[in-house]
C-alpha cells in the first residue's frame, strides 16, 4: 500500500502548494473508518481508496479530489456520516464523497444494459460536480484493474457494466487514455480467446516485419529533424479491443485490416503541426479521404489535433495524429485538465475545456444567457428537461422536468398509477403533487380499491399519465351507466312480461348494432338509448300492443267487436288479475274476477260463461276499485292520504265515510287504477303512511254484479 508521505510526494510533484495536513488527516481518518475490513484479495480495504488517490494523481487533480478518492468509500461502506466528513473536510468534500455515494448506490443497484444510456445520463445529471464523475471513473478503474479475485459471473457484471456505462462515460469526459484502458479490461474478461488471439497476431507480425513502431517512429523523427522542427514521435499498435471492433464492423480478417498502428508527433507550436504535416505528406503518400483538421475547427469537447493516414513503405496504411503539448493534455485528460495543477497552480492551458463549455458541447442545446450560470457553478445541469428517478430496487425512470409521484407511477404500470393512495420520496411521505428532482429514490404506496380522481388530471404531466386516468375516469362512469341500465332493462322487460336475460340482451345488442349487452346497457343508463327501442327491437309484435295504451272500450280479448260488457261491482277485478265473464240477457256480458262468490249461483249454467283474458298491453288508469281505509283523526291526514294515491298517478273518483269516531275515521275511496301492479303500489304507499291504521280492498257481495 502506498504509505501516506508517498502519496503527499505524489501530489507535491505536480502541486508544491498542496495541503499535505489535510491529506494526512483524510488517510488517517480513511484507514481508520476501513480498519477490518479486506478486500476479496484479502488486502486491508484502505488500499484501494489509496489506489484511487494516486490514480487521480497521475491527472494532477486538487486537493479536494484526492481526499474525496481517499473518503470516497467511507459514507458508503462504514459507520462515517455526512454530518461528520462536513465537520471534518468541510463542506465540499462531503458534497463530492456524498456525490460518489450516490453513484456506487446506483451501481450496486442495476446492471440492465438497455438502461445503459440513462445511466450515463443519470450519472452527469445527478454530479453536481464533474470531480465526482472523475473519482468514480478513478474507482472503477482500480476495481477493473483488480478484478481477478472477484467470482467469475461477479468479473462478467463488472466488465459489462464498464463496456455498458464508464468505458463511454470517459470518453465523453474526453479521457482517451481512460477509456481504451477500461476497455481493454472490459474486453480481456469478456473476450479474453478473442483478445489473446490479436495479441499473438501482433507478436507474430513483428517477427515476421520486425519492430515496425519503432522503425516509423524513428522515420518520422528523421524527417522531423531534418526540416528543424522539434518534436517526440510516440507508436503504438491499436489497442486489441478496438482492433477487434473494427474486425466485427469491417467483418474483415485481422491481416486485411489496415492502420493498425498509431502514430503521434507532439510538439511545441500550432505553426509547427502544419510544417509537420507537410514534411509526412512529402514523404509518404497520404490516403485520400483521411485528413481531419481539428486544429483549425477543434470538436465540441475541445479535442484538436491533425489527423492523417498515409502509406507507409509496404503499403500498409499508419494514422498519424499532430498535436502540440497542450493540446495533447487536452486530449488526454479531457475535462480533468480543468482541474490540474502543475508548479503549484491551476494549468492555464488555452485549450482546456471549461467543464461548463465541455458540457454545453455534448448538449447543444443551452443558449447563450445559461452559458455564464454554467461557468459559474460547474455544475451539470445537463439534461434540463428531464429528472431521473430510482425505483425501490434501484432502476430508473426517466420522466419530463415538472414530474409527479402520480407520473412515475404511471411511468412503471397503469394498474401502479391507478392504484396509486401516496407517495415517498426517499423514505418521506409527500403529497402526490410534488415535483421531482434527479436522483430521488420514489415509492408508490397502493392500495386495493383506490381509483383515479378527477383532480389527477392536473397534477401529472406525462400524456402517458393523463390518459390512463382519463380511461379509468370513462370506465368509472360506463361502471355507473351500467348499473342504471341494468335497472332500466329490468322494468322495461318486466313490463311486458319478459325477462332482461343476458341473452335478449345480447340479442337486442346485435340487432342494434352494439358491440355487446355492456355496451347497450351503458347506453341505456346513459340515456344514449331508450328501454322501449329495446323493448321494441326484439319483441316488434310486443311493442306495437304497448305503443298505444290500451283501448279503454275494449279491455278485454275474448269478446265480439259490438257486444257490451261491464266489470262487476262485487269483486271489481282489474287487469292482471284472472277473469271469467258471465252473459246476462239484456244486459250483455259482466267480468267477474273468477274467484268472486257471485259466480257461485252461475255454476250450473256452463253456457252462460264466456272465456276471457285482460289485453296484455298497457291499460289506462281507468278501472275503479274501492279501498277500505280506517285513518287517524288528525288534522291534514286525509289530505296527505290524497297526495299519497295522486301520487301513485291515481285518481279518486269518490270518498265516503263509514264511520267516524273521535280517534279515527273510517272510509271509502273509489280509486281509478290501470292494474293490479297499480293497486298495490297505491296500497304500498297507504300501508307505509302512520295515519293509516289499516287498508283492504273493499268487496261487497250484497252489491249488484
Ligand atoms: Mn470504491
């Protein structure tokens, strides 16, 4: 393990100035918080924040970023707190160790590569600082560098995760050196046959061609020389991994593929890379196509460089990169050269990115006014328009700036949103309004039964959201109309003495051109359709009996167009009830109803009796029956009784009283009822009324037939 005055030296190389108490008090503090606990190598834990330290280093990074490398495991991984790294290192530090807390949480939790985007959005949107970005990079380096005492399907997770997430991650940081490094650590455990077989053909074309970087390299400085630029010339064969890529792309065989050696000229001026790209294009001849000035038109991420392939002597194509000093440190350590120092002070290197300039670059999308609040805070606001969102088990949603608890919800199911009673935000309860902010950890509380409000509609934000309660809100409804309908079917089809059977519903559907009985139902309860066009599609010969109400001459069926008829005045029988009718000379035909006792006298003269039945359709409410009623007698109650029969829609033709005492009346209502359905709806309504002591047809048998 590097001892602590190593690392001091380390630092004190590239910064004289640095606080070298406070970087012994991190290692002190670091050591001690990791004290018994090992890695899987077995080594004490605090090597490997070190590690990460003197990585960081090697970019020249401040102070705060070394002691962040040296904490940067504590929070996560020990009983150290926020609380106590702010008291101890300040604010800042524990700003940046919390910041690589977050992102190793985020790590641990998800391994879905179809996520991988997001992540690496997530990663830079959720570092308030590029530093932490710098750290993390840093620990998955020394982890992928230390990976072989991992189990092996642990290795595989990581290497994914490093292809998926870090390796394009430093790349984008501007960090090449980072990356091919990642990569190539990635590659050697996910591929290692493919990777050990383009190192044995590199060892195999330099015995046959022997050391051809070296020869190049020596070439260019020739002829560097003898024009009297100064420069270094540094060769390299490609890295396997990208030798390996360019064979899957290309689909080509490793001895076909050209430029696999890279060359690079560094040197002192910008006036000098162009002289130098004269003397390479004199001498070799260049591939046409594969000049790039990124000199004169630098890419977003302050990369510059001349690049050029030419043909070296036999024919085998080499790309050769032009660069002064700073631009290659540019180059190399990307947006960490924003950070680095060099004699004690921050590099005032003109080609460093400004990280808010860097980050601009790769959105390209701020405008001008943004720009300087950027520059000011370094801080990576980068996707403005969206926030990130972790679930329980650490996945992520992505979801418009403005979003909602109810969005996410919506976000991870329908049923979720639908069901959706609360909402916590890391661990505290909120209303369902909140706004989200990046990195919050969001949970949904659901409850059985819970449906969609109205009021929902303006809190989310998502279309996805919005419609999804709009939907439930129109089941909701149909759920009621539905209901209503069933009720209506019921009465319409009792009516004419049939029954509201899923069947004639289904049917009746059909004929109407629904799509099932559901949908009629809603229609009818939605007073879309009427129950007599039901009524009226399946049973047309129904229908047109009940269109008009009965005709109030002729109420029955059995009985000649001119012969007269009459009810009896005994038994008064109404429509519903059976009926029997008895001749009478002279006086045409009398409906009893057939249980009345003045049919007793008939019983021997079967010819005088005549078969008939009620007409099935509606009857008018004419057919006067006489009810026996004993009231209270109180003020208003003969009153009310009249309201209550009105209000059944039936009328009193005449009232007489039996009897009259003190406490009650008693009396005799004629009322002009359609049917017996009718009357005891009219005797329901009596019977429930206080002031009525009893109700009873009234049959009087001493009455004339
Ligand atoms: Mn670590």
């Amino acid at each position: 393990m590097i001892d602590v005055e190593d690392l001091i030296a380390l630092v004190r190389n590239y910064n004289p100035r640095t606080n070298d108490a406070l970087i012994r008090r991190a290692y002190a503090y670091g050591r001690q918080m990791h004290e018994g606990q090992f890695r899987h190598s077995g080594e004490p834990y605090f090597t490997h924040p070190v590690a990460v330290a003197a990585i960081l280093t090697e970019q020249r990074l401040d102070d705060a970023t070394i002691v962040t490398a040296l904490l940067h495991d504590t929070i996560e991984d020990t009983k150290s707190t926020y609380t106590e790294v702010a008291r101890l290192f300040g604010e800042e530090i524990a700003e940046l160790v919390d910041g690589v807390t977050k992102l190793t949480n985020l790590e641990l939790t998800s391994t879905q590569s179809k996520q991988a985007e997001n992540f690496r959005k997530l990663f830079m949107a959720m570092s308030k600082d590029l530093r932490v970005i710098l750290v993390k990079l840093a620990d998955r380096l020394h982890n992928m560098r230390t990976i072989k005492s991992m189990k092996p399907e642990k290795q595989a997770q990581k290497a994914r995760e490093t292809m998926d997430i870090f390796a394009p991650l430093a790349g984008r940081m501007g960090m090449q050196w980072m990356r091919e490094e990642l990569e190539d650590l990635g590659f050697r455990v996910l591929n290692p046959e493919a990777r050990n077989s383009i190192i044995r053909r590199f060892i195999t074309l330099q015995r046959e061609t022997g050391d051809v970087v070296h020869k190049i390299s020596a070439d260019i400085l020739l002829e560097t020389e003898r024009a009297g630029i100064e420069a270094d010339v540094y060769g390299r064969a490609k890295k396997p991994y990208s030798v390996w890529r360019k064979m899957q792309e290309k689909d080509l065989a490793f001895s076909r593929l050209s430029d696999i050696y890279g060359f690079r000229v560094i040197c002192g001026s910008e006036a000098d890379c162009y002289r130098i790209l004269g003397v390479i294009h004199q001498r070799w001849r260049a591939v046409p196509g594969r000049f790039k000035d990124y000199i004169s038109q630098p890419k977003s991420n302050g990369y510059r460089s001349i690049h050029t392939t030419v043909s070296g002597r036999d024919g085998k194509r080499v790309e050769v990169q032009i660069r002064t000093r700073q631009m290659h440190e540019v180059a190399e350590a990307g947006v960490a050269a924003h950070w680095s120092y060099r004699e004690g002070v921050r590099v005032q290197n003109p080609f460093a990115v400004d990280p808010a300039k860097w980050i601009s670059g790769l959105t390209e999308r701020l405008d001008e006014d943004d720009h300087d609040e950027f520059m000011e805070n370094v801080k990576l606001e980068m996707y403005t328009d969206q926030v990130f969102c972790f679930t329980p088990k650490g996945d992520v949603i992505q979801l418009p700036r403005g979003a909602t608890p109810l969005d996410y919800a919506y976000a991870i199911h329908t049923r979720i949103g639908n069901s959706c009673v609360s909402a916590k935000i890391d661990g505290i309860r909120v209303p369902l309004w909140t706004r989200l902010k990046n990195g919050q950890s969001v949970e949904i509380i659901t409850a059985e039964g819970q449906r969609p409000q109205a009021s929902w509609i303006d809190i989310v934000t998502t279309g996805r959201a919005k419609a999804a309660i709009r939907r439930s809100l129109r089941e909701e409804d149909r759920g009621r109309f539905v209901k209503l309908g069933q009720e209506l079917a019921r009465a319409a089809f009792d009516h004419v003495g049939r029954k509201a059977t899923d069947k004639a519903l289904r049917t009746a559907a059909k004929m109407l051109g629904l799509s099932d009985e559901t949908e009629l139902l809603a229609q009818l309860g939605s007073a879309e359709l009427t129950a007599r066009r039901v009524v009226e599609t399946l049973y047309p010969e129904l229908a047109r009996s009940t269109a008009p109400e009965v005709d109030a001459q002729r109420p029955v069926v059995g009985l000649p167009a001119d012969q007269s008829f009459r009810r009896a005045q005994c038994c008064q029988p109404v429509p519903g009830e059976r009926i029997v009718g008895i001749t009478y000379r002279g006086q045409g035909v009398v409906i009893h109803a057939i249980d009345c006792r003045a049919l007793e006298e008939f019983e021997e003269q079967p010819a005088r009796w005549v078969d008939l039945h009620w007409h099935a359709g509606r009857h008018a409410a004419k057919h006067t029956i006489t009810l026996d009623l004993t009231i209270s007698n109180d003020a208003g109650v003969l009153g009310r009784i009249c309201t209550l029969i009105g209000e059944q829609k039936a009328n009193i033709s005449d009232l007489r009283f039996t009897d009259r005492k003190p406490d009650y009346y008693r009396l005799l209502a004629d009322v002009d009822l359609r049917d017996v359905e009718h009357l005891h709806m009219v005797m329901t309504a009596l019977e429930a009324e206080t002031d009525v002591a009893q109700i009873a047809r009234h049959r009087d048998m001493t009455r004339k037939p």
